[in-house]
C-alpha cells in the first residue's frame, strides 16, 4: 500500500516537471499533456514492451492517465507559482526515482530474470521518462550531464537484489532501498555532484609542408598591368601624339635614331628639349 501511494506521487511530480518542460518551449495544452504523459508513464511503458509485461500499467490502471492529465492541466493554471515550490519538486523528483527503481526491479525478478536484466529495468523505469521528454522538448537529456541521477540507481538495485537473496521480508527490503536511493539523490542535489565529464572539441592541427601528401606549385600572377605610363620626353602639344611617337616614347632611343629628339627632322608638334 505505501508503495502505491509513493508511486502515485512520483507520477505526479514527474507530470508536473513534464509540463513545466513543455511551457518553456511554449506548447499549447495537448502538447503539454502528452509531455507530461510520457515523462511520468513513459519509463514504465518502454520497460514493459521490452521486458514483454503486458498489459501496459496504465492501460491496467487507466486512471494513472487521469492523474497525470490533471496534474498538467494544475501545472498550466498554477505556474506563476511554480517557482516557489522548486525545492519541493526537487524532493519529489527523488521519491519518483526511487520508487521507480523498486517497481523496475521487482517486475523484472517477478519475471525470473536475472540481476542484469534487473538492473536494466531498474534503470529504464526511473530515468527514461525525463529522456523522453527532453528529447520530445528538443534538447540534451538532464540526466546524461547533471548531479548524479542514473547513477544512483545501480546502488539502489543492489541493495533490493541483495536483501532478497538473503531472505529480508519484503517490506524491509522496499524501504531500505527507497531510503538509499533517495538519501543518494539529495545528497547528490545539495552537494552538486557529478560523474567527470568528457569534453572532447576536434580541432583541425596546421599541416606542414612536408606533411602533406600532395604538393601543388603555388600559382603565380598572369596578371597583366594594361595602363599606358607615358614617359616624359617632351613636351607635348594640344594635338595627341601619333603612333609612331608612342613607339619611340615606349624604346630607348639612340642618336641614330631619325625619330630622336636631336634629329632635326623630327616631327613638327614636338618641341627639343
């Protein structure tokens, strides 16, 4: 009976977290209902389609819907006080997980599987929902680089597999493993604790000359200047210079030359210097 109240909470805090998620990327009321849906059911679901535990949980209790439908619709209309209540969810979140955890890895020993696969069931029903929802809201999942949060539910899983098999009545088994599971957690909150974090950013290393496989000449200029730089042998007239005399301005001349500035023939419109 505790159990079910406990779990009947955890879908509701993750209810509420699933819809505060979907108003910050400003969804309309269905869309925040099927986030807050999948973020408190979603674990459950995806652990039984993997394990082959039918029926769904809730499709044999249709009435976690209605909770979790209400607890989103209560989110929408009270948000503007949400932001007092962070710790709370914050505790809530943690009985979520823990509670969790527990259901995964007695569905899977019900089952007659064994601690691996118990484990995996323990991990999927606790922490993929707030997947679910993060990828649904379009960015990375908190729990792949926040405080510890999946990796609390290994050591809750132990704990549970462990009083089992030596014989630990139920009841004792089920609140010492939901006491560890969310004393970790907080701890893990109020100390900001995390597992290291592997940063890896490419950078492209400068290739040297002689590193490189292929080695191509570097292209020269075949660029040609076109401007005409007129030299200043004379001076010139109003009338523009004939052909003739851009040649000779353009090549050196020598006394020879009968277009030379000392002939005494040269052209009538260029004055000797």
């Amino acid at each position: 009976m505790l159990l079910t109240v406990l779990f009947l909470i955890g879908i509701t805090a993750e209810a509420m977290t699933g819809a505060l998620a979907a108003g910050r990327q400003k969804m309309d009321l269905f869309g925040v209902t099927m986030v807050a849906c999948v973020t408190a059911l979603g674990g459950g679901s995806v652990r039984d389609m993997l394990l082959g535990h039918y029926p769904l949980s809730w499709v044999e209790h249709p009435y976690y819907l209605v909770i979790v439908a209400v607890a989103a619709i209560i989110t929408v209309l009270t948000s503007s006080l949400m932001t007092y209540f962070r710790i709370l969810f914050l505790v809530l979140d943690s009985v979520g997980l823990a509670v969790f955890t527990i259901f995964g890895v007695r569905i899977a020993l019900e089952m007659d599987y064994g601690f691996i696969i118990a484990l995996v069931s323990g991990l999927i029903t606790g922490v993929m929902g707030g997947i679910l929802r993060d990828i649904l809201c379009n960015r990375i999942p908190l729990v792949f680089h926040k405080e510890l949060y999946a990796s609390i539910v290994p050591v809750g899983v132990i704990v549970y597999y462990g009083l089992t098999e030596l014989g630990v009545s139920e009841d004792i088994t089920v609140l010492s493993s939901l006491l560890i599971v969310f004393t970790l957690r907080i701890i893990a909150i109020y100390f900001k604790l995390s597992l290291p974090v592997f940063d890896y950013q490419e950078k492209q290393a400068p290739r040297l000359e002689r590193n490189k496989l292929w080695h191509f000449p570097r292209r020269t200029s075949t660029r040609h200047s076109y401007g005409f730089h007129w030299k200043k042998y004379g001076r010139l007239s109003r009338s523009a210079p004939s052909g003739d005399d851009i040649v000779s301005a353009a090549s050196p001349q020598t006394p020879d030359d009968p277009q030379s500035p000392d002939d005494p023939h040269a052209p009538a419109h260029i004055e000797r210097s």
